[in-house]
C-alpha cells in the first residue's frame, strides 16, 4: 500500500482548544480522521503534533496532500 492513503474528498471541522496537544494523522489510515490513532505504526510514518495557540475552529485536511499541514488548503479540489 501506497502511503499516505487518501482518507477523504472533504476536510474535517474540528474545535481545538488553546494549549491542547493534538496529533494529525500523516498516513491516512487513521479510524479517527483527522486524528491519529496509532494505525501508522510499523508504516515508517508519524503524525503531526502540535499545540493550539488558541481556541478556535479549523478545518482539518484527510485528502493528505495539504502544503499546509494539518490544515486543508484545497488540494482536494
């Protein structure tokens, strides 16, 4: 398999909350899209973690071809 899998056609909403550690599936295997969920394991991938500056709403990218990761920037399209 080809990784990372293309987990989605559309990005995901998810409300982050200043100063929380977030981790960004990077493999697209994830059952918990965007989030990771591990299923990266023994794939020679990791996700992206990172912590929320502030509480705010943004959208996520599962299409895994972002430039802008972990956020969508229309490379869906």
């Amino acid at each position: 398999m080809e990784l990372p899998k293309r987990a989605g056609d559309s990005p995901i909403a998810i409300a982050l909350v200043e100063g929380k550690k977030y981790a960004w599936c990077t493999c697209g295997l994830s059952e918990n899209q965007p989030l990771c969920n591990g299923s990266h394991k023994g794939k020679g991938m990791s996700p992206k973690v990172f912590v929320a500056e502030k509480t705010e709403t943004k959208y996520f990218c599962v299409c895994k071809q972002t430039k802008n990761g972990p956020f969508c920037d229309g490379s869906h399209k």
